[in-house]
C-alpha cells in the first residue's frame, strides 16, 4: 500500500492525530511516518489544527465521589482496595487510570458528533472539507457554543453545547475578532440553546481569513455592518482553520 498518495496520507495523519488509527494499521503508520519526512509534516498539521480546538478547552477533574461511585459500579466485588503484593496492580485497574483518556473522549465526542467528517463517517466524502471552526467557552470557562462554516460556504452552523441565558427582547449576537486587533464586526444572531444556522454576509474564505477568535455579546437588537458590542462579551473561543 503506498501510505503516501495524498488523500490516503491526509485521511491516516487526521485519524492518527485523533487518536483513532489503532491496532496493526496505527503500527504500520509509525513505520511508515519514522521514514518519510512528508508523513510526519501531514501529522503535525493535524495535531495543530485540532490542538487549537482542544487548547480552548479547560481540564476538569471530576469530584471524589464521582470516582466513588464509578468504582463501585465498575468494581462492584472489590470496593475495598486490596493489601499486599496487590496492591499495585489495584492502581492499575482502577478507574481513575482512566481519568486523562476520559477526557480526551470528550472532547473528542463533542467535535465528532459536530463535524462528524473528522473520522470519515460522512459517507459522500473521505476527506474533511475545508472549514473554519470555533469553540467558545463562557466566564466560568465551560465550552459552550461550537461554530463551524465551510471554507467557501455562506453558512454557519452553531450548536450549544449549554444553554445561554438571554434576556426577553435581546439577542446573542456573534462576533468575529480580527487578529490584527482591528474593530469586531458582527456574523449574526445566535439561538440560546440547540443548533442553528447563520446566514453569512460573504464566504467564509473573505470573512474569516485573517480572524482569530469569535465572541458572543448579549444586545438589544441585532447588529448591523459598522456597529460594535454594546458591552462585555460572555463567550469567547479561538477561530481556526481546518486544512
């Protein structure tokens, strides 16, 4: 198999990144990337992409009695932690070894289930279109919106990944904030919870090119060309580009 045509090399580096090669064909890969310069370029690209999304994210460390009662469900025979020459192999099996997988899964599972094309489960293509991608966190630092809007398409599709508190007779109004530092300009009205869509103004391509972040503010009526946020932004996230 020749690991280096550029659909096949761009599909194997974007699930090697996410973490779902796995087995002989995750084994095979790493030989094949430990000689070709290209294939760990491919891999790189990939790995920044997504690091961008997943830097955003804050790590979160479930309570104590969370992993209480998840050992117990797991581990129902064996609640009390075994002495001895055991013992090690109790810290092993325990559930809080999975602690740091868990989080990825998550994060993880929120990206996929919003551009399921990430693993090729969209079956009219193998190859993640183009796409501008923003996760958004609030004050408290929970992610909370996700926005994704292909390269050269006029549409935006947002989903909340929590509800957004919004007063009666005003809207979430998104924002896109240049990475020169120039003035915000607005992309369009947010719904407070479930999935909408977003008429843009131009392609993504034009609007988003030289954007670094995208922000969310709460105003009294939706924004127009030229005007700017009213006040503090609630929720804000990196933009980045997914190619």
């Amino acid at each position: 198999m020749n690991y280096l045509l550029p659909e096949r090399l761009e599909r194997l580096s974007r699930e090697y990144a996410l973490g779902t090669l796995a087995g002989p064909a995750r084994r095979r890969f790493e030989r094949v990337l430990r000689q070709t310069p290209v294939g760990m370029r491919a891999v790189g690209a990939w790995q920044e992409r997504l690091g961008g999304l997943a830097g955003a994210v804050p790590s979160m460390q479930p309570s104590e009695s969370v992993w209480r009662r998840l050992e117990e469900r797991l581990f129902p025979s064996a609640r009390v932690a075994p002495r001895g020459p055991l013992q090690w192999l109790w810290g092993v099996l325990s559930v809080r070894a999975l602690g740091g997988v868990l989080a990825g899964v998550f994060l993880c599972v929120a990206l996929l289930r919003f551009q399921p094309g990430l693993i090729g489960m969209e079956p009219e293509s193998d190859v993640l279109p183009q796409s501008y991608v923003g996760l958004l966190i609030d004050a408290a630092g929970k992610p909370t919106l996700l926005a994704s809007s292909k390269r050269h398409g006029r549409l935006m599709t947002v989903k909340l990944l929590q509800p957004v508190a919004i007063p009666p007779g005003s809207v979430a109004q998104l924002w896109a904030l240049p990475k020169d530092g120039s003035a915000a300009f607005p992309v369009g009205v947010v719904p407070g919870s479930g999935t909408g869509t977003v008429a843009l103004a131009d392609t993504s391509e034009k609007l988003f090119f030289n954007v670094s972040r995208l922000a969310v503010s709460i105003e009294a009526a939706p924004a127009k060309a030229g005007d700017k946020p009213s006040g503090d932004f609630v929720l804000s996230g990196h933009c980045v580009k997914l190619w």
